[in-house]
C-alpha cells in the first residue's frame, strides 16, 4: 500500500510540476519576479511582506500578494492595507500550496501580470511539506526568525536546500533570545552553501534596505536577454 | 486522481489508526502515561522536555522519551542528560510521526513499559500533519511559543482542536514579543472550548510545577478503577 501511495504521489507531483512550469514561463513573458516565502508558522513572513509591499508601493513599484493560510483571511487583510492587491488562499486544512491553487487564484483576480513587478506568495507556515511543491516561482526564500533557535536548518534541510536565498527575522529580539547569529548563518551554509542570507527586523527596520535593493537587482536581471540573444 | 489519492490516504489513516489503538491498550495495561507533543518547529518542545523529564527524575518517577525529527538526533542526545531513556526517531523527511514508527521504536528499544510511569513523544515540528496521526497517546499537547504570536490557534485549528490540553511557552519572552497572553487564551478556548492551557518558561521554571503536577494527577487517574470496576 505505501508503494502504491507513493506511485500516486509521485502522479500529483508530476502534475504540479507541469502546471508549475506553464506558471513559470508566464511569469517569465511578462517580466514579473515571482517569490516563494517559506517558513514556520510565526517567523514572520507577513510582518516582512507588510514591510516590504509597503516600501516598494512608496517607491512606485507594482507588488501584489498571494497569502496561502489553512483558515482566516487575516493575513491578507493585513497585507492589503499597503495598497497592494492582495489574494488569500485557504487551503481548509492542506498543508502547503500547490501549483494549481495559485494557477486559480490568478484567474479569480483577473491580474494583468506584464503590469505588475513583483508578486510575493506566502506560503502555509510548515517547514516540511511546502518544499515538495514548486509553485512557478523564481525564487524561493526561506525564513528562519532568532525566537527559532540556530538549529532549524540541520533539523529541516530539505527546505533550507531548496531555497533560493535565506531571511533571518526578528532580529531585535536576537539579545532577549540569545541567538547565536554567526550559527545561524553557518547552519545554513552547511545545508545550502553559498546561499544568501538577509538578516531584517520587520519592527525597527533593519536590514529592509538591502533586502529590497536585492529583490531590485534580480527583477532587473529578469528583464535583461539571456546569453545569445540578439537584442 | 484526487479521489483515488483521498481514498488510500483513509485507508492508510485507518491502518495507522488500528495500530494507535493496539499501542493504547498496552500503555493503558502498563499504567503508562503516554504523551504527544505536537508544535510548530521552535516552539520549545525540546525544552520543555528537558526540564520535564529531570524534576520527574529528580522526584523518583519514571519517565522515558521519544523524539522525532526529518534529521540529527540532537534533541535525543539533549534529553538524555535528563538520566531518563530516550530515543530518537528520524523520519528521513516525513513530515509527522505514525503509529508504526513508535511501535517500532518501542521494539527496538526493549523498554518494559509497565515499569514506565510516563513516556513523552515528541513529534515533528508541523502545525498541520501530525494532528492526523494518532499514536495511541492518551493526551496530546500542543504548545504555542510566545514569540510566535497569539493568532496561531485560529490558524492552524485542527491541531488545536485535537488537543487535550495547551502549553504557552517562552513567558519570559512575553515583554520584548509584546505577547497578549489574554487573547492566546481566549484563541485557545475559541478553537477548543474548555482546553486547560499552562503557561511556562523552560528558562526561568514559571509554570513547570503547575504543569509537572497536573501531570502527575493524569497519572495517578490511570490508575484509578474505571466505573462499574470491583477492587
């Protein structure tokens, strides 16, 4: 029976990875940076979002977001205050995104995506499940906040190995908790060398600025022709 | 495709659960209090363990632990100093722990479980998968960090509502996390009405020996002739 659950499995998987990969080349022809935000439940991901929307709605940049949660639309409501367009998936109890879903809510918002630079999708809060499913992003970015403890990418690594860049969060509550940043970062470096890793404190601010100049340069990466491109 | 997915995960739940319930039986007949940690990763289960199972050496009771994690064993070879006997569990990248992999554990490690008076299980970091697993645990605990914010109940329900009781951990964190220990509560008591919910810092000992003697009762009602019982 395991067998027979993991030929299945491996069915769904490959579904989404096609859907995937359809949602990836849209995101690539309309020019749009499209990230994943993994993390435990609490690390933060909507208090860095709130942050972050806001900043680049104030420098004239076109954000939008994507909240997956399995119940309430608490999240959204908090991210649409930076006037944003924001959608919220409720997975009524799965625990990740999928492709699809994501695929739906596009259609249900009726976005035009060549007007739009950024779209931000927060997923379910679980360091495990969310890792299996790609979504079409670009980049996948995972969260890990002081209040954790340094260890959470040796305990976690298939998430960790999957990412694209790292955030460590909260980072103003590192003295209450005695977080040992320079573990924290060689924790993650073991588990996916050389990966960039952001330290921000969505309460005071630190490390917004260069977070954003980060997400700056790989939209306009995404913008410039490939190697062989004639322009 | 889904349905057919839908179909053998029940049949998959329905074995697990044929097993929790065969494992209950025998921790009822040793008199083994028998519980299951459930929390987001980073939560404090580890911790609280550790304080857990040396006050109950400490008074001459008998604890033991099992500990699961994708990967290391380093919160097995924490709790060890405890004295108490304690296993690790990894689960190579599953996300929750099932019946058969604590039976297993069970028989590798030989235990006589009737000179046993409690055994902790702590489950993979996940607000979301374990909560479908019963591992024949007469209680399950789900703890909430104060670091992680106060909506996590509303959030993640299922677990919260599978809960026999609720930990509140990191208190001492409550001040700098601007923590409102009131509405956790009442988050608490929306989701599963009636939850006893303990309140305790593994750093400072708040609350452990409310928690360690609420415990202790647990233990003793075990013991206890059911109604209808002749002694």
């Amino acid at each position: 029976m395991t067998t027979r659950l993991l030929e299945i499995r491996a069915g769904v998987l490959s579904k989404n990875d096609r859907l995937a990969a359809a949602l990836r080349e849209r995101f690539q022809a309309a020019g749009l940076l499209v990230l994943n935000l993994v993390s435990s439940p609490g690390t933060g991901k909507t208090a860095l979002l709130e942050r972050t929307l806001a900043a680049l709605v104030a420098a004239g940049a076109r954000p939008a977001a994507i909240v997956g949660d399995l119940a309430t639309d608490n999240d959204a409501r908090r991210l649409a205050r930076s006037g944003a367009p924001v959608r919220q998936i409720e997975t009524d109890g799965i625990c990740h995104l999928e492709a699809a879903m994501l695929a739906a809510q596009l259609d249900a918002a009726g976005w035009a995506l060549d007007e739009l630079d950024y779209l931000f999708i927060e997923n379910v809060g679980n360091l495990v499940c969310p890792a299996s499913y790609d979504l079409g992003e670009q980049l996948r970015v995972a969260l890990l906040s002081a209040t954790e403890g340094e260890d959470k990418p040796l305990k976690y690594p298939v998430i960790f190995n999957s990412a694209d860049a790292a955030v460590i969060t909260k980072h103003d509550l590192a003295g209450p908790c005695a977080f040992d940043h320079a573990l924290a970062v060689s924790n993650l470096a073991a588990v996916r060398p050389g990966i960039p890793v952001f330290t921000t404190s969505a309460r005071t601010g630190e490390g917004i600025a260069t977070w954003l100049a980060w997400l700056a340069e790989r939209r306009a990466e995404l913008r410039q022709p490939g190697p062989g491109v004639q322009s």
